[in-house]
C-alpha cells in the first residue's frame, strides 16, 4: 500500500469511527442519565413505602424541625446523603426525614458506568470493524485510479527514453556551433532529467552501494549544468571526499539541487558549491524569497507555475534513505540547501 493510499485509508476510517464513536457516546451518556434519574425515582418511590411501614435496614430516619421553605415529598441530596422529608400527621413542628447514605448511592451508578463502558467497548469493536471495512471499500476507486496514473507514468518513461537518447545521439553528430542544435541539445538534456526524477518517483533507481569520490561527482554534474545555464556564473570550492553510498541517488540528489537552483535564478545570477568535512551546499541567488521553507521537500508543492513540484520531494525521499540530513536556509536574495553527510560513510 502505497503512502497515498495509506493516508487515505487511515482518514477514511477515523472519520466514520470517530464519527459514529461520538454518536454512540452521546446516546448512550443521555441513557445513562436518564437510567440515573430513574434510580433516583425508585429510591424516592422505595422511601415513600418506608414512610408508611418503616420496615427494612436499607434506609434511616430523623425528625427535623419544619420549616415553610422546606420542600415536602421530594428527593433531595445534601453532603452526605439522599433524602426526603415526609409531614407527620399528628405533629406540626417536626417533620420526617428519611435518608439514604450517598455514598451507597455513587456505587450503584458507578456500577450502572461499568456496564455501559463495557457495552461502550463492545460497540466500538463492531464500529472499529465496520469502519475497516467501509474504508477499504471507499479506497477503492483511489486505488484503481493511482494503479491507473502509475502505469501511465511507467509508459511514458518507457517511452520517453528512446527517443531522448536517439536526439542527443543525433545533436552530437551537428554541428555544435550551430544555435538551434545546442538548444535542441539543451532540451534533450532537460527531458533526461525529468525522465530520470519519473523514474526515480516511480522507485527505479538501483539500490547499489559503492565508494566513489563524491567531489568528482558533483564537479561532472556542475559541468553538465555550466552547458545547459551558460547565462549563469558556477562558482565550486570541492575538497576531496570519499563516500560510501549509492552513486544514482547521490547524483540525482545534485542533479535536482543543481536544477532547482539555475530555474529560480535570476538573470546573470550565481550558483556556489562547497563541499567540506562531509558537509556539501549550493547556494543561488534568488530574485524571490521562499514562501514556506517547511512545505518546500513536500510532493507536488510548486511556488511558481514551473516544474511538477517532485524534484526537491525526491531530493528529501534520496537524503532519507542514504541517512543524510538536508535544510533550506535563506538570507537576503541567496537560498542555501545544505547536506550534511553521514560522518561514518565519508572519509577525506
């Protein structure tokens, strides 16, 4: 299951298990009260039969004196007790007070709580099935769509290759003088490289580990974006450094970073590389600060109209797996991305 998918099916079944959670909860609270209420009715009915024969241990009596604010023949409840005050006939200063212990009380309606928790759990073992079952069928539909994107996706990165290799073949063999050959180049180069972020979105990179100088990676893929952005100044202070990783992530991870910093250039700009002490950033300037560094690594997040918004996502999803930790910072009209390697996969 794919992570779309999964956060779908988890929100679908929250929202109909919490949804029918808190109707339950509510129905059977207004239950509750109500069968509280009923207690307290039966124990005033049992208190008005005790009036008349005083036969049982279950309640105690007083005589009080009358007061004409007192209420008569009404369950009442003080600190300590539930009681009732019932008129004498034959006396009219005093009248009969028949209560039962509060406490006594608390225990008959927390026993009455505890059936209802326990018939509450039961309930929510049917809803929570009831709820997996209603959320794999409404992932359904999203499923058949996304199998349906994906291998779309995959045909067009099955398609996409031939005829982008075939062109640089073919641009290779003109003349490279020729204006027009090097932008018919420069384009096929950029369909390579969205063809190489689709393959990587749909997990299509080898999963090899190799030690390599990661300097002379980054100094190649610096060289292949000095031909595509010759407007724009690359600047590289790249001291030596060995790594121990896979080299297609690696060079997907400066490919995209190298990418997104010559697109959101401005005119004439600069782009700066350094790698040090295991420690590798690209800074660019930037005609426009970052809107919202925190959704920047996001998949499908654009803050222009360009772009298909995956690269930097697969940049975030590249550092992850190869355990290398990545932050934007931004200052004035320069934007920094920065990698910090991990220290027992590097070496000088």
């Amino acid at each position: 299951m794919k992570a779309s998918e999964r956060e779908s099916f988890f929100k679908s079944l929250a929202l109909y298990f919490v949804t029918i959670e808190i109707l339950i909860g509510f129905l059977l609270y207004h239950n509750y009260r109500e069968d509280v209420g009923s207690l307290k009715q039966q124990l005033f009915l049992e208190m008005k039969n005790f009036n008349f024969n005083f036969e049982g241990e279950k309640f105690s009596l007083d005589f009080v004196p009358k007061q004409t604010e007192a209420p008569l023949l009404e369950l009442r409840e003080d600190g300590q007790t539930l009681y009732a005050l019932f008129p004498l006939p034959a006396n009219q200063r005093y009248l009969l007070k028949i209560y039962y212990p509060k406490a006594d009380f608390r225990e008959q309606t927390r026993a009455l709580m505890g059936r209802y928790l326990l018939f509450m759990l039961l309930l929510s073992a049917v809803v929570g099935a009831m709820a997996f079952g209603f959320a794999r069928y409404t992932l359904r539909p999203l499923r058949g769509a996304l199998e349906l994107t994906d291998r779309f996706i995959k045909d067009i990165i099955h398609d996409l290759n031939t005829p982008v290799s075939a062109i640089l073949i073919n641009t290779s063999m003109l003349n490279r003088e020729d204006k027009a050959v090097r932008r018919i180049e420069k384009s096929a180069k950029l369909i390579g490289m969205l063809y190489r972020n689709l393959q990587e979105y749909q997990g299509g990179l080898p999963q090899q580990r190799d030690t390599f100088r990661l300097d002379t990676l980054v100094a190649e893929r610096l060289a292949f974006f000095e031909s595509l952005y010759p407007s724009l100044a690359f600047h590289a202070d790249l001291a030596p450094t060995t790594l121990t990783a896979n080299p297609d992530a690696l060079t997907r991870i400066v490919d995209n970073l190298l990418s997104n910093a010559s697109k959101y250039n401005i005119k004439e700009g600069e782009v700066t590389l350094a790698l040090s002490g295991g420690t590798f950033s690209i800074t660019n300037t930037a005609a426009v600060p970052i809107r919202s560094p925190r959704n920047l690594f996001d998949r499908f997040y654009k803050e222009s109209e360009r772009g298909i918004g995956i690269g930097l996502h697969i940049v975030k999803k590249l550092c992850d797996e190869e355990r290398i930790a990545i932050a934007v910072t931004q200052a004035e009209n320069r934007v920094t991305f920065t990698c910090t390697l991990p220290p027992e996969q590097t070496a000088r």
